[in-house]
C-alpha cells in the first residue's frame, strides 16, 4: 500500500512566495534594460514598456559605439584599466594581508585587525573628495593612477581573506611545507593561495565590481574624456540632453548602459565555477 503524499507546510509556500516576488523585483529593472535597448527612440514612450516593440538593437549598437568617433570604446578599455587592475592588485594585497593576519603572531596584529574593521564601516563616498585633495597636491589628478591606486586596496577583502585564511588554512597544512624545506613565501603561493581561492574570487568580483559602478571617485578625479570610464561616460551623454541639440537619443544611452551591464554578467558567469568547498578535503591526511 502507497504511503500517501506528504503536504508542504505553509512555511515552505510563503518561503517561495517571498523568494520569487524579491526575484521579481531584482529582475524587473533587468529586462526593462534587455528590452528597452531593442526599441527605437519613439517606441520607448509606446507600447508595453515590458515587452518588445520595433526591434532596432543593430542600429543602437552601431550608433553606441560610433558616436564622438568610437569614444564609447575607450570608456569601456579605461574601465577594463581600472576594475581589472585595481581588483587584480586589491585581491593580492586581501590575500598577503588575511594570510598574515590569520596564521602570524605578532604585537599589534589585533588592532591593525580593528582598524581593518573601521575601515570597513567608512562610507567609500567620504573619502573621495579628500583623496582628490591629495592627489591634487601630488599633481596625479586627471590621470590614470588617480582612480586605480584608490582602487588597489579593499579593507573588505582584507577582512574576508583573514576569516576564510583562519578557518580554511590548516596549521598542519603549514607545518608540512616548513619541514619539506619551504620558505613563507613559497607556502603562501603554493599552498594559502590555492586552499583561499574561493574567497580570493569572492573578493576579486565585489572589487571589480564596485571599481566598474563606481562613479563619484572618476567623475572628480579625471576631467579628460579620454580618460573616464563607462560610467561618467554614460550619464555625460544623458546630461547632454539637457543641453540641446546635437545630444544622443534616449535609446542609444538605454542602449550604452545595457552593453555596459554584460562584462559584470560574463564575469560572474565565467568566475562561479571556482566557488566550490572542500578544496582542504584530505590535505592533512
């Protein structure tokens, strides 16, 4: 005889309830920028706005990144520049410090911990215009390294790098690479590194990804076109709108900011495969 069919509790419905409006609510935005992007100037003012009308992507495409002679290119390259090199460097920096933090004893290891933890609680926005003031007496304004060193160190990453490296690194792990004859160095870059790379792509993609949205340090820092990210980019061809003639159409900055959005999805596509635990399973067997 067939046991019959357990009932889902109530809970479990309310649960999913939740999880798909939330997921509504996030993906919604999404698909109006996915849909907006296919439609002509007028077609964004008729119709469904949730739905596609004329379908006109290849010509915003073309108009994107032809305008002011392909500058639409450098705007992406600069933000290339600056999130893969500040988040390259900044995860490196999480990485030697978490480690050092975590498997080190040394006096004043637990208030450069707290102040690791302070910096995690400042707002990125109040230090902007202090860090312009002084690159502008360093006479680095307008200029490359003035957004990719303020984006080469994540008190955040740092913070995580210590939590994984303390829970994830085994001191036997250590030990073995010492007797074996290793030096600090060759454990951190042999052993730590691969045991903490979980984390370090955790630490990798928030970095990256804070440095490619990131608009107010750019904005004040470079005042040369050439040489400001997609962003600054963006908004500048909306605010030309205000201005007058001669300002791109409405679809084509709709059409900019959805092109703008696919490098974050490819990376986080490309990077989740190496989120996986038990990468210390057995190691200290």
């Amino acid at each position: 005889m067939n046991a019959a069919p357990r009932r889902q509790p109530a809970s479990r419905w309310l649960v999913s309830g939740v999880l798909l409006l939330t997921s509504g609510y996030f993906l919604a935005p999404v698909w109006w920028l996915l849909v907006a992007s296919t439609k002509t100037s007028s077609g964004l003012f008729s119709g469904n706005g949730f739905w596609f009308g004329e379908f006109a992507l290849l010509d915003n495409l073309d108009q994107v990144f032809t305008r002011q002679d392909g500058i639409y290119w450098e705007w992406l390259g600069n933000s290339a520049l600056y999130a893969v090199g500040g988040a390259g460097v900044s995860t490196l920096v999480a990485a030697m410090a978490g480690y050092a933090l975590a498997k080190y004893r040394f006096r004043g290891r637990e208030s450069t911990f707290n102040g690791v933890l302070a910096a995690v609680l400042v707002p990125q926005p109040l230090l902007a215009v202090p860090l312009y003031l002084m690159f502008s007496r360093l006479h680095l304004v307008n200029g490359y390294w003035a957004v990719l060193l303020p984006s080469m160190v994540s008190p955040f990453g740092v913070y995580l790098a210590r939590i994984y490296a303390a829970a994830s690194v085994p001191d036997e792990l250590i030990e073995a690479g010492r007797i074996d004859g290793a030096g600090e160095l060759r454990i951190f870059a042999t052993i730590a590194l691969r045991v903490m790379s979980p984390a370090l792509v955790t630490v990798f993609l928030f970095q990256f990804v804070a440095i490619w949205t990131n608009y107010l340090l750019p904005v004040l820092m470079l005042a040369d076109d050439h040489l400001q990210p997609v962003t600054v980019g963006v908004v500048g061809w909306q605010s030309q709108r205000a201005i007058g003639p001669g300002a791109p159409p409405l679809n084509v900055v709709v059409t900019a900011a959805m092109v703008s959005a696919i490098p974050l999805v490819v990376l986080f596509l490309s990077l989740q495969r190496f989120w996986r635990a038990g990468l210390t399973a057995g190691s200290t067997k």
